[in-house]
C-alpha cells in the first residue's frame, strides 16, 4: 500500500491553522516546564530542602488527578478556541504575579505563595492540553490526525526537556529569578497570541446528557482505555517507559538546583552546567533517531537507551561521592576540581540527555503504532493521568531520601530504577514477540485473542 500524499508531517505543519495551535503549544509548555524549574531554584534558596521542591511538584500534580472528569465536560461544551487562548493568558499573568510577589513576601510567606501560584496554573492548564487535543481534528480531518498526533507528542516531550534543560536555565542565570518569570509569561502571551488567529469553532451543547451522565460517559472511555492498556503487554511497557522519564525528568529537575549548591558548592542556577549539555544530548538524539532509528530494532535500541539512562545516573553518582563521605560541598573542600569535576558533569548530562529523550521518543512511537486511532487518546489520557498521579510517590520518595542519605544516594536510586525498567521490559519483550511492520497508514493488527478495531 503506497503512502497517502496527505500523510507525514509536511502536508500537516503546510495547514496555516495548525501550524498555529502547534506554535503556540510549543511556547505554552515550554513556559510550563521553563517556570517549574524556576520555582525549583526558588524554594532551593528559601529552603535547601529536597522536601520542599516535592510539595511544590505535588501542588502541580493534584489539579489534573482531581479535575480531569470537570474538565472534559466544559470542553465539550465551550469554544475550544478560547478555552486554549484562556488558559494560556490566564498563566501568562500568573507568571508575571511572580515579581509583586517576590518583592512583597519573603520566608514561609513566599513559600506558600508559591504552592498557591502553582496550584491554580495547573487547575487552568488541566483544560488546556485537552481542549488542543480536541481542537487538531477541527483542523487537519481524520487523513492527517495521525501525523498531526504524533509531532504533539514529540512536541510535549521535547518540550519538556527544552524547558526545564535550556532555556530556564539560562533565563535564571543571565536575568536571575524574576526575569525568568517574566520570559515564560511573555512566552505565554506569545501562545495567546497565536491562539487569536485560530479558526472559530462553536462548543457542543449535548441535550438531554446531564452531567453525572456525561462523567459516567468519560469514566467508561477512561476504563477502556486502561484495559487496553492493561491487556496489551507491549503497550503496558511503553506506558512504564514513559512514566519512567518523565518521573526521571522532573526528578532530575527537583535535585539540579540542590545537586548543584549543596554537592558541588556552586550556586542554584549553575544547574544550567548540567542542564544545558542534557539539552545538546537530546537535539543529538533526534537527529540520531530521525537517520538511523528506523534501521535499528526497536526493543534492542531501546534497552540500550534504557541501560544508558541508568549508566549515566550511577556515574554522576559516583563523581559525587567525596560528598556522601564529608556532606561538605565537593568545591568548598577540593577547589582545584573545578573544571575537571564540572566537565564530567556536563558530559554525564549530555549523555544522559540523548537517552532520556531516545526513549520518551522511541516508547511514544511503539505506543502509536500499537494502539488503534479509536483508542489513542483514551491511551494517551491513562497515561498523562498515570503519570501525574503514580510520579507524584517517586518524587516525594526521591525528595525525603535526597534530604535523608544525600542527594548522591539519591541518584544512585535512580539509576537501579532505570536498570528495573530496563530488565521488566526485557522479560516482557523475550515472552511477547514484536509485530511485524504495517504499512504507512494502516491501522495497527489486532492483538492475539483480541478482534480487530472498528
């Protein structure tokens, strides 16, 4: 079956339309991840506590786990147009409340103002991720939903990474904590700005549902999601795969600032020095993946990555460990390890970097092609909500322990969980031979045991 003209991703980005929402998705999440690293830098200076930057992730994590029911039901309901222009504004200000609130408040104060900030932003931002997925088909029909599909979630990964690994870094180091702020709220106003120029679309009034029908409605596509999830093995791998990074990511995040003032003894935005080359593993990654990871056999390429991910904790493990001996910060004793220590640094987060994102890409890509085009969003929303609601105990867990036996401890944790994951996998892949490949554009074959989907 020869490819469709209408399919890959150059007919989807030539729609004026899309290339509209996929902009302005991009600015909105990479400002969503930009701030999270931004507030972690912030507590980290009011704190110097691990535990601290937990609670302000599970400030972020509660509102998708508590509102994704309500929220689906104002989607269907309102102009999905400006449900997204809405909520990106509405967090472009709350970004910019930042500055009258760090000049105001100071100590426990800006602490809880913080969690409060955070808390809201996500409650807004639970609608808008939705309201986009729901806003693609209106604009590139059913032929190109799946590419159009597949760079949103490239884009959603790799955002993440760029915003937390690059460019909040850098904002906090060149322009400091409030200037920060104001990048990613300018980046929000940006997103609305390219909102306005979507094409209008009218909410769907659903007469005669009430809302406990409706939830009850949700609830029933959610369970089917889950069970595909849960009676098909490869996509359940997929799924752990990426909860894993993503977990691992914004771990990751959490220790930066503290890795870098209480182990290295350097200050909280020199995060950037392991951040910024993490940022050039993954721009390596992708054009790694986009020539040769075609060629290669996915499960092997992906346990390579999966095994690199877990060298590459245990090795910043290890060039840290002067600190798990003494708890004095490793410059403060040995000034002359300066360079030598921040270059192994820098190469650990580069490596590291290009694997985290070869396998969120990889993991994403095998859930793709695994899950009929009737079930994807519904696998994709057990996921975002698996990831929001189980991530939020291996980040608390990974805060206390970090607080407890040290930040290298820590990441040695990390590593052995990523060697897990990597094993689990392994089995999973010996046991379930992979299908074999489809034509572009086919919908996936039916699993064993399983109809075909409709």
């Amino acid at each position: 079956m020869p490819p469709s003209p209408h399919t890959g991703l150059r007919p989807v980005l030539a729609i004026r339309a899309f290339r509209y929402i996929w902009l302005s998705q991009l600015l909105a999440l990479t400002a969503l991840n930009g701030i999270h690293f931004v507030q972690l830098v912030l507590i980290e200076r009011l704190t110097g506590r691990s535990v601290h930057i937990g609670l302000m992730i599970v400030a972020f994590s509660l509102p998708p786990v508590l509102l994704s029911f309500f929220s689906a039901a104002v989607i269907d309901r309102l102009p999905k147009k400006w449900i997204i222009a809405f909520s990106n504004v509405s967090r472009g200000l709350l970004a910019f409340a930042y500055l009258p609130v760090l000049q105001a408040l100071d100590g426990v104060a800006l602490l809880w103002a913080v969690y409060l900030i955070t808390f809201v932003s996500s409650a807004i931002g639970v609608f808008n991720n939705p309201a986009v997925m729901a806003k693609i088909p209106l604009l590139v029909g059913e032929e190109r939903l799946m590419p159009a599909n597949s760079l949103f979630n490239i884009t959603m990964g790799a955002s993440q990474i760029v915003g937390l690994i690059v460019v909040a870094p850098l904002a906090v180091k060149v322009l400091g904590v409030g200037g920060a702020f104001v990048v990613m709220g300018l980046c929000y106003f940006l997103a609305f700005v390219l909102d306005l120029f979507l094409p209008r679309d009218r909410g769907r009034r659903m007469r005669g549902i009430s809302a406990a029908s409706a939830g009850q409605e949700l609830a029933r596509e959610l369970r089917e999601g889950w069970h595909f999830v849960a009676t098909h093995p490869l996509v359940g791998v997929g799924m752990l795969q990426l909860v894993l990074v993503s977990t691992l990511v914004m771990i990751l995040a959490m220790i930066a600032p503290g890795f870098s003032a209480r182990v290295l003894g350097l200050k909280p935005e020199d995060a950037v020095f392991v951040f910024a080359p993490a940022g050039l593993g993954m721009f390596l990654a992708m054009m790694f993946l986009g020539r040769w990871g075609h060629r290669l056999p996915q499960p092997w390429l992906q346990l390579v990555m999966l095994c690199l991910t877990a060298a590459s904790f245990a090795h910043l493990s290890f060039i840290s460990r002067d600190y798990s001996h003494l708890r004095i910060p490793i410059f403060d004793v040995y000034p002359e390890r300066l360079i030598p220590l921040t270059t192994m640094v820098s190469l650990t987060g580069l490596v590291a970097g290009f694997a985290l994102y070869s396998v969120i890409t990889i993991a994403q890509t095998g859930i793709q092609r695994l899950t009929p085009a009737t079930l994807r969003g519904r696998v994709f929303t057990a996921q975002f909500m698996l990831t929001n609601l189980i991530g939020m105990i291996p980040l608390l867990a990974a805060a206390s322990v970090a607080d407890w036996l040290g930040i290298p401890e820590m990441i040695r944790w990390l590593a052995l969980l990523s060697m897990a994951v990597a094993v689990i996998s392994l089995v999973v892949w010996q046991r379930i031979p992979a299908p074999a490949p489809r034509p572009r554009g086919a919908e996936p074959p039916a699993m064993p045991g399983k109809a075909p989907p409709e």
